[in-house]
C-alpha cells in the first residue's frame, strides 16, 4: 500500500502524463492550488485520492478499469479554471471532472460542462448559485452550498430570544452568498434573530479596526443577545476582533466552521458555538474511523474539513460510476440523481430537482480544556432533514 499511496498522492499529475489505456477512467481534479486557499485545495487532493483508495480497496480501479487522475492548479483565477476543464473535457478526454476551491472560478467553469456534455462534481466551492440560479443538469456538487452553511450557523443560535446579529464577510461570491444565506436561514428557523449590520472586507485585509469599530456601533445599544458573526475564507479575522474587546459592548463572536489551523488559534474562547461541515471527530461511521487512522498515521495530524470533502467527492465518483455501470454521460447523470452514498461525514443523496448533496451538519461548542487538535465538544448533529433547503429557480 505504501508504494500505492506514493504513486497516487504524490505523483497523481505525473500519472496523467504516462500512456493510457482506452478503458481507463479519466477523471480531471482542478483546484486552487496557488494563492490564499492553497491548504483547502491541496486537502481535497488528499482526500480524493485516499477516498479512492478506500473504495476500491486499493486497486484504483473500477470493475477492470483503471482509474487515472489528472490533477489541474486553476491558481483561483476563473478564466484558468474555465480554460483547464476546456482541456479536461477536450485534450484529455475526461470522462468527468471534479473541482473547484473558489466559488468565483467553479461559477466560470458552469458552462463548460454544459457544452461539453460532461459530469462536473463541484467541491468544494459553495456560491448557492452553482447549484441554485446558475446550475444545469451536468453539475452535481458533494460540497455544501452556502446556505447549508447558514442553516447549520442559524441552528447555533439560541431559539426563542431576541438576537441581534453583525456579520462580517469576505468580499466575494462566497462571502456576499453566505451572508444573503444566513439572513434568509434564520427567517427559516431562529425568526426571533435579526441581522442588523454588515460589512465585506477583502481578503488580504490588514487593518480590521474600521469594520469591527462599526459593527460595534451597530449592535452596542441593541436589547438582547448581541453576537458578530464571520463567513470567511483564509486566515481568520477572529482574533483582531477579541483584540478589540467585543465583550465591553456584551458581543460574543461567532466565527463558524475553518479548517483546524484556523480554530487551534480558537481554543481560549472556551465555550463560543458555531456550526460546521466537518470535523473529525463527530461522525460515527466506519469510513470515517479509517480515514482518521490513516490520515493521521500518513500526516500525524487528524484529517481535517476539506480532506473529508476531497473523499465525499470520490465517493460520488465511485458510486456514480458503479451504479452507472460505466461513465457514459447519460447514464451517469441517471444513476446520481437521487443517489445516497456514504462519506465519512455520513450519507449524502443528490437531490433530484437541483443536484446538490443534502448532509447532516453539526454544531459545535469550544471545549473549556482545549487545545490544538481537540478544541470542539458535539452539541448536536443537524440532520439533513431538519434543514429547510430551497430548491432555487433556474436562471
């Protein structure tokens, strides 16, 4: 198996470069590997490799085809990410693709699968719109969409109590989605919670004092609970905001779910909640115990949010295929739609009107004794049922 993992993880690019078989699988991974989400897309690599392992219990094969992986760097610039899956579908001859990181780049990359006529499996970008306004009927998505996100966030704060609530965004599709995801979550499910400010800050923001001095001002003299919270990609903003003693207005600060390097820098807020996609140690299921073995004997570290959505997206590969009986196009997009299949967060179906993946999300509280790679206790398992998803009209 050692020799598997080092053909497959670390040289899945180089596999792509060697001859073919004309029975191999083909199947494009394009993420954002260079620039601000460079840890995000190279987890979902890892994950979608040893999620492939797994299933095919270490043949990388599928019935007698190989499977061949063909890893693309999109850099986060859409024009890129639309060009490479041109080159997937076209040069390569995928007979599907996955990807990508960043909401602005999977939305560029829409139209590209609809002409082609190929299978697009987004993850792990969440822009609603991907699988909302902007969909067609080649795009399935394993990620979870930015309203899933905010139904999970909605169902982190108190029910029944006055709230009032300032949000902080990342000004991008992702960011300005989020929060527009949020607002409507909480009409959904906690009415009594209002978003009464916002702001959307760049990424490679510096200075946070302006944006955190009027949201301050915004909830300091609001009745009830009064709570700042956070859709953000990257490094965190969080811990400027505590610099600047939120708790003298009575604020608490909500930052949501991150990958593990981000809420390590967390663990002295004992008792903040929030929800979340993934973490490692809250589902209970045997794909999931072997991939926090392996990941953690491989990596010495538990596998961390996007890992699991790298994964969840082989799983979609593999079970699509499977049930398919092969990859042509038709058959595949018959045999995801409605598919459930396993994935170590738990099962995930595609639903049939605009296929995205409905999931149990979780929320989480801050442990009182935390510390890097232990910080969160389950509160509660969001099931996927209990989460009011729109199906979105088609643009």
């Amino acid at each position: 198996m050692n020799g598997l993992r080092t053909a497959f993880l670390a040289g899945a690019a180089t596999i792509a470069a060697g001859a073919a078989s004309a029975q191999d699988i083909k199947v494009c991974l394009i993420a954002g590997k260079t620039g601000p989400l460079e840890a995000y897309a190279k987890q979902t690599e890892v994950g979608f490799m040893m999620g492939l392992e797994f299933l095919t219990k270490g043949t990388m094969q599928i019935g007698a085809r190989k499977i061949q992986v063909l890893v693309k760097d999109d850099q986060l610039k859409p024009d890129r990410g639309k060009a490479l899956l041109e080159e997937c579908y076209n040069d390569d001859k995928a007979d599907l693709a996955v990807g990508t990181t960043g909401s602005p780049v999977a939305l560029a990359m829409l139209p590209v699968a609809e002409e082609a006529k190929r299978v697009l499996i987004v993850e792990p970008a969440v822009a609603d719109s991907i699988t909302g306004e902007k969909r067609n009927r080649y795009i399935f998505r394993t990620g979870r969409s930015s309203y899933q996100d905010a139904l999970a966030a909605a169902a982190a704060i108190p029910a029944n109590e006055d709230v009032s609530i300032g949000m902080l965004g990342l000004d991008t599709a992702f960011g300005r989605d989020g929060v527009k995801a949020f607002k409507q979550a909480l009409g959904a499910m906690r009415p009594k919670a209002k978003v009464v400010a916002e702001e959307y800050a760049a990424g490679n923001t510096a200075d946070f004092a302006p944006f955190a001095e009027r949201l301050f001002g915004a909830l300091k003299d609001r009745p009830g609970k009064r709570i700042i919270g956070f859709i953000w990609a990257g490094a965190h903003p969080m811990a400027k905001f505590v610099d600047m003693k939120p708790e003298r207005f009575n604020i608490a600060l909500a930052p949501g779910g991150n990958i593990l390097p981000a809420m390590n820098a967390w663990k002295s807020f004992a008792g903040t909640e929030g929800g979340i996609y993934y973490y490692y140690d809250f589902p209970k299921n045997p794909m999931n115990d072997w991939l926090k073995a392996e990941y953690r004997k491989r990596h010495g570290a538990p596998p961390d949010f996007f890992v699991a959505g790298g994964f969840a997206a082989a799983s979609a590969v593999f079970n699509g295929i499977t049930k398919a009986g092969g990859t042509e196009t038709e058959k595949l997009i018959a045999a995801l739609e409605g598919l459930t299949f396993e994935t170590p967060k738990g099962p995930m179906t595609f639903r049939k009107e605009d296929h995205q993946a409905l999931q149990d999300m979780f929320h989480w509280r801050i442990k009182k004794d935390a510390k890097d790679g232990d910080l969160l206790d389950l509160v509660a398992t969001i099931p996927a049922k209990d989460m009011p998803l729109p199906v979105v009209e088609k643009k």
